[in-house]
C-alpha cells in the first residue's frame, strides 16, 4: 500500500538544493523531472528571485549542463538543464526506493517535498538512507492516498483532535505527567472517563491511518 510523506530538507543538505540558490528572496516550484538515465532534466519555476545571480550560481555547478529559460514573465522564469542524479543523495534515495515526486518547493533556507512511496517500508528506507548520508530531514505529515475521507487529521474527528492536542500541550504524555485526566476533563467540559476513552480512540485512529500498514492486520 503507498504512502505519501511530506518532508522538509535543508538547501544546503542536497546538491539540487544548493545549486538552486535563491537567497532569501526566491521561490523554487518543481514542475516536472524528467529522468534520462544516470542524468534528469527538471523544469522548474523560480519566483520574486535574482535572477542574473540565480544562473551565475547555476552555471558554475560541474553537474548542470546548458541552463535554458523557457518562459519567462515579471516575477517569474520557467528553467530546465540537464542535471546528474548521482551527485545527490537525495534524489539517489528516492529514485532508489521508486518513490515518486508530487510535489518540490525550495527557497534559500529549506525545501518541502512531497513524495509518494510504494509502501511504508520503502519510506523507511529513504529516511535510513539519508540519516547514513548525514542528510538532516523533518517528516511534517504521512498518510494513507487509499482514504481519501481521513481529511486534514488522519481520521480524527474534531472533538478527538481537540483533546489530544490539549493533552500534548498541557504534558499529559510529558514523563512526569503535567497534568490529570481530570484537569483535561474540566478543560474540555466532560467527564474523566471521557476523556480517557476520547484520548484512546484518537491514538487508535492515528496509529491506524499512520504507521500502521496492511501486513501489520
């Protein structure tokens, strides 16, 4: 079963990251990476940049070849050059674990991918592989693309979100414990047991809709 993970990387960790230098100012937007063998050609947008500084830094890396702009509007440039997998760890890692690209944003501090993995195990390898590449990571959400009707919250309903939210926040799972079940209660305006069994079927629902897959069942 695939899983999609949305993941943040700073520029300065991969290749394609720091040749993309787009300072402070800039945007990257990925609009397609076209693989051609050992070698990939990505289109891709640059927004509110320098743009003389942003193809000076791009021309200079050893593994672009032949940056061209494609479209070019006020704010604007659509690019592409033809560009070595190999020399990015990254890139190395998702196209070793077959994962696909749906979505890549960069600016000069950090990049947010969003990757489809064929399985939760493949997503396990890609994290692996980047920890030995010493490549730092922060995976910032992962669900399920098969339930479509989770929402925003992995299946909690509001009422579930609400009290585990209050619970993090006020270190009910903190060790030692900030706070009771019944602080939480009146907090919330229910019961004790409420409480407990609200926490408990948010924690299910979220293991369920998260990290559990379908050979775990």
């Amino acid at each position: 079963m695939s899983v999609i993970a949305e993941i943040s990387i700073p520029a300065t960790e991969f290749e394609l990251g720091r040749i993309m230098d787009v300072s402070d100012s800039g945007t990257v937007e990925l609009e397609s990476l076209v693989p051609t063998g050992e070698r990939a050609v990505p289109f891709f947008w640059v927004y509110g940049a320098d743009f003389e500084a942003f193809e000076e830094t791009v021309f200079e890396a050893p593994s672009v070849d032949d940056l061209v702009q494609i479209d070019t509007y006020d704010d604007r440039v659509l690019y592409t050059f033809e560009w070595s997998v190999e020399n990015d760890a990254v890139f190395r890692a998702i196209r070793g674990v077959n994962a696909y690209i749906l979505n890549a944003t960069g600016t000069g501090e950090s990049w947010r991918f969003e990757l489809r993995f064929p399985s939760h195990d493949a997503m396990s390898t890609f994290q692996e592989r980047c920890r030995e590449g010493d490549i730092g990571f922060e995976v910032i959400r992962v669900y399920n693309p098969s339930k479509p009707d989770l929402g925003p919250w992995f299946g909690l309903t509001e009422r579930q979100r609400e009290a585990i939210v209050l619970a993090v926040e006020e270190g009910y799972y903190d060790i030692p414990r900030d706070c009771t079940t019944v602080e939480l209660a009146e907090q919330l305006d229910i019961s004790d047991q409420a409480v407990t069994e609200r926490l408990r079927r948010a924690i299910v629902r979220l293991v369920t809709n998260t990290i559990l897959t379908s050979a775990d069942r």
